[in-house]
C-alpha cells in the first residue's frame, strides 16, 4: 500500500498548520501501513511535540520529518550482507513461507557474492516438489554457482549434510540451503525443517552459521507470526525483505524490528539476479513514506 495513497495533504493542510485532527488521521494511516500501534502513537506523539500548532512550509516538511524518525527506528536493525561470508565455509540456510521468494533471494544473494569472487553451492533441500529442484539448479547454472540435490522426495536434511559436505570438500566460500515453503500449521514439514538443523550440527556445531527467514512485503500482519514461529523452530538470525518493488512498502518491518529486533539483511526489489540491495534505513524510510 502506498503510505500516503488516501492522505490528501493539499486538502489536510491547505490550513498550512498541524492540529489534532489531522494527527488522528495520520496515527490511522501509520496503523494502516501496518507499522504496529505502539510505533503509531509514539511517531504522532514525536511530530505532535515538535510540529504541533506551527506553521509548516509544504508536504515535503512532513514527508522528511516522519521519513527521519523512522530511519531512526530501523537503523539499529540495519544488518550486513557480509555477515554471511564470515567462515568458511559458511553455511546458510534459507527460509520462509510459500512463495516468500526464498528461492529466487538465494539466486541473487550467490550473485552478489559471486561478483565478489566467492566460491558457492546452492543445497536443493526443498525436495518436495521437482519444479523447486529445477528452479534453484537453473540460478546455479544462471549464476555459476556449485550445485547439490537428491531425488525427489529424499530426506531434506540429507540434501543440507550433502551441500554442507560439499561446501567442506571443496573449500568454497559459502552454501546457501533452499528449503521448501512450509505452512506453520503442517507439522511433519516443520519436523523435515527442524531435521536440517539437527543433522547440519552434526556435521558441524556451529551449523548452520546464519539461518534467514524471507519475508514478502505484500503479506502486511501476518509477516509477525511467520517470524514468531520460524523463531520457536530455529535460531533465526536476519531477515531479508523481498517485492519490496512492488506497491507494498513495509511498513510491517517496524512492527517486526520492535518485536523481534533481528537485523534485516537485504531487501529483494525485483526478479532479476541484480534485485538485491542491502538494507538501508534511510532509503527504506524515505520510500516507505514519499512512493
Ligand atoms: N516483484 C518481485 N518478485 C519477486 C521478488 N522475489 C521473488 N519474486 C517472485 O516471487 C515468486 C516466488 O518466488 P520464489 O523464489 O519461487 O519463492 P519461494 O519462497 O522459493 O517459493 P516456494 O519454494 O514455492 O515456497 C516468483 O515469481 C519470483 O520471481 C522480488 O523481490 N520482487
Ligand atoms: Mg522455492
């Protein structure tokens, strides 16, 4: 949703001054870009302080205002792309639900990497569909990254022991590990996920050395209970936004830092190997409030 869409601020401040109402119907519609109540109250709060009853010069004044104090709130949470190139190998195991865009945010981030000169596998652990399968093999081959996957059907851990292995076998740089979008509700997959993680620290310990969950902008509130429960199943460490190119701005992820505080890694902006960008507070912030 466009943060502003239905705030007609020719009409709001054709008075050219901040009064209560208008605050009210600012609240609403920080609520409606799913920021979360609290972070609603608390920014109408901040701009009633310092803006109240004063005169304002033009919208872009307001748009500047709210786009700094939310950069404020997520720049704690900026996390770093690096991060997920501190071992060797490192192993990375991606997650998220049905059609998050896991698969594709793991062809750009081996992109990304690859341009750095990094040496990469991509662990096909989403077995239960062939079409998974070919979709990853096809980012490897896209990409020229090392790939590893079992029959149809196998044992999901049994593909993240192999590509962990590999990645061993062969001294490269990092493993990424796509796993099937799974239902919070469908309890034998969240036992296969679990599995993964049992059978990686079997291999080593310290596996898997980064565990992200891709989140959809576009999913609005519900993006807070996928994170709640890939937290009770795994030891998540970042998040990664994806179609953050599409009409839905994220405001969720305010909601999301406040609760959780995990680092968001990267925002996905598109299908295209090059759409990944690491995550900037002020440049979300500013997209968030000004498209
Ligand atoms: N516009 C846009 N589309 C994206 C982005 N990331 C992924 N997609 C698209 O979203 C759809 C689902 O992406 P996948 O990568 O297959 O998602 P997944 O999480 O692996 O899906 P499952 O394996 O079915 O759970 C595809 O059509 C992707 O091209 C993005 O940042 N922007
Ligand atoms: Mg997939």
């Amino acid at each position: 949703m466009k943060f502003f869409e239905n705030f007609k601020f020719s009409n709001l401040f054709s008075k050219k001054k901040i009064d209560e109402n208008l605050l009210d119907n600012f609240e609403e519609l920080l609520i409606e870009s799913d920021v979360g109540t609290q972070i609603a109250s608390d920014l109408k709060e901040k701009f009633k302080k310092e803006k109240i009853g004063k005169e304002i010069k033009d919208e872009k004044e307001i748009f500047d205002f709210l786009g700094e104090q939310i950069s404020k709130i997520l720049y704690p949470y900026e996390g770093k792309l690096n991060n997920l190139n501190k071992n060797s190998p490192s192993i990375v195991v991606v997650a998220g639900v049905n059609g998050v865009g896991k698969t594709t945010t793991i062809g750009k981030l081996g992109k990304l990497f690859k341009n750095e000169g990094k040496k990469i596998v991509f662990g096909a652990a989403d077995t239960f569909r062939a079409a998974a399968i070919e979709q990853l093999e096809l980012w490897s081959k896209k990409i020229g990254a090392d790939f590893v996957k079992s029959d149809l059907g196998t044992d999901p851990a049994s593909v993240g022991f192999k590509t962990a292995k590999f990645a061993e076998d062969n001294k490269l740089d990092i493993a990424f590990i796509d796993t099937a979008g799974r239902l919070q509700n469908k309890k034998n997959l969240m036992e296969e996920y679990k599995k993964i993680f049992t059978v990686l620290k079997k291999v080593n310990p310290e596996y898997p050395h980064e565990t992200i969950l891709v989140l959809d902008a576009t999913t609005g509130q519900n993006a807070l209970n996928q994170v709640e429960e890939f937290k009770k199943i795994s030891n998540l460490t970042g998040l990664i936004i994806t179609k953050l190119d599409t009409s839905a701005k994220g405001g969720i992820l305010l909601a999301i830092c406040k609760k959780f505080g995990l680092p968001i890694i990267a925002v996905g902006m598109g299908e295209q190997e090059s759409d990944l960008h690491p995550f900037n507070s002020a440049t979300f912030s500013k997209m968030l409030v000004e498209n």
